[in-house]
C-alpha cells in the first residue's frame, strides 16, 4: 500500500459509526487552525468516490478556502 501525497486527503474507517471516512483540508481560517472537510460511505470505494469529487470541486473554485463552517457549540457565559 503506498501513500497519499500532500493535499490528496485521507481515507480511515470510524468503527463506531461503521463507515469510512474521507477527509480533506482545504485550507486555514485567520487563527492557523485547519479547514477540513469530510464525507462518509458505506464502503471505502464510495469515500474515495466523495474525497475526489471534493477535490475536483476544490479546483473547479466550487469550495471556498477562506471561510470555516460556523460551529454549532454555543459559548458558555456567566
């Protein structure tokens, strides 16, 4: 088995959702912190098929590099 080269993204399996994993980083928000996106399939040939369709939209322009998905955690106050 050989490896991915830098950017090409990644495949894992998470055992406890039983899925492959594809994730990719797509750049780095104002902190330095990762932008990573991520797909999930039943089979590892369907993650590979979801980690190159964002790549290809990542080079078509279809992904912004600049902008990180909003967290859904609320701040905790007081």
């Amino acid at each position: 088995m050989t490896r991915r080269a830098k950017g090409d993204g990644g495949l894992s399996w998470d055992a406890a959702r039983e899925r492959w994993v594809a994730s990719a980083t797509i750049g780095y928000d104002g902190r330095g912190k990762r932008i990573v996106r991520r797909g999930r399939g039943r089979t590892k040939t369907e993650a590979k098929n979801k980690l190159h369709q964002l790549l290809r939209d990542l080079e078509d322009g279809l992904v912004s590099r600049t902008t990180a998905t909003p967290s859904l955690r609320r701040s905790r106050t007081g």
